[in-house]
C-alpha cells in the first residue's frame, strides 16, 4: 500500500489532462463571450428595425 502511494504521489501523467481542461475551459469561456456579444448586437438590430417599422407604418 505505501509503495502503491508513492508510486502515485510521483505519478504525473494526469497533469495533461486537466492542462487540457483548463485550456478547454478558456475557449468555452470566449466563446461564450462573443456569442453573448452577438446576441446582444443582434437583438439590438432587431429592436431598431421593430421600432422603425412600427414608426412608418403608424402601428
């Protein structure tokens, strides 16, 4: 048990795979970012066309 315990404290190969997750992470992250500033801009260009065809139409 002691020798499976060092074995495991000098055992590095998960390092790569929260590297990757982290790595994974910061993209989610900026992704999400520009899709929100998107999706803000979008609603914004939606509001405006609404609001000019309401004005010319009179509805």
């Amino acid at each position: 048990m002691i020798e499976f315990l060092k074995n495991l404290g000098r055992d590095d190969s998960g390092a790569t795979a929260i590297e990757y997750g982290l790595i994974l992470a910061l993209i989610f992250l900026g992704m999400m970012t520009a899709v929100t500033g998107v999706g803000q801009t979008t609603i914004n260009m939606w509001n405006n066309v609404s609001t000019t065809v309401a004005t010319v139409t009179g509805v």
